[in-house]
C-alpha cells in the first residue's frame, strides 16, 4: 500500500514512521497507542549493548518513549518541526 510520499506501514508504529520529520503533530491518542509497541522494541534491545550504535538507537528510543508518556499524561500533541 502505497500513499503520496510512498509506502504505508502497517504497524501500530505507522503514526510514527509515516509522518514527516519536519512538520505536523501526533495526537495524545496516536502517542498512547504508539507506546506500548515502542516499549517492547525497546525493552527487546536495551541489553544489547555490544555495538554503540545500537545502544544510541534504544538510548533515542527511551527518549522518545518518555515523551510519548508526558504527551499522554498531559493530553498533549507531540509537535514536530
């Protein structure tokens, strides 16, 4: 499946990884359904420590996941731009 700026996921990540990294916004409800799948990717890598980019890629998506938390907690958009 294919949109204006090329193929669709189809994941509960989509919201995510089809949205431009230079503009728009997530939802509260996009944020809270992204997280739990973002949790388990994850909570599958953190251990795996071995190669530095790989620990820099779970460190980014720790962050990410803390502000996915206060974008639900707060009833707030996640804005990029």
């Amino acid at each position: 499946m294919e949109n204006a700026r090329g193929p669709v996921c189809n994941t509960t990540l989509a919201p995510l990884l089809d949205h431009p990294d230079d503009h728009g916004e997530l939802t509260p409800a996009q944020c809270a359904a992204i997280l739990p799948r973002l949790e388990e990717v994850h909570d599958d890598h953190v251990a795996d420590d071995s190669d530095p980019d790989v620990r820099q890629h779970v460190e980014d998506v720790g962050r990410l996941i803390t502000v996915l938390r206060i974008c639900v907690a707060k009833d707030a958009e996640l804005c990029f731009g």
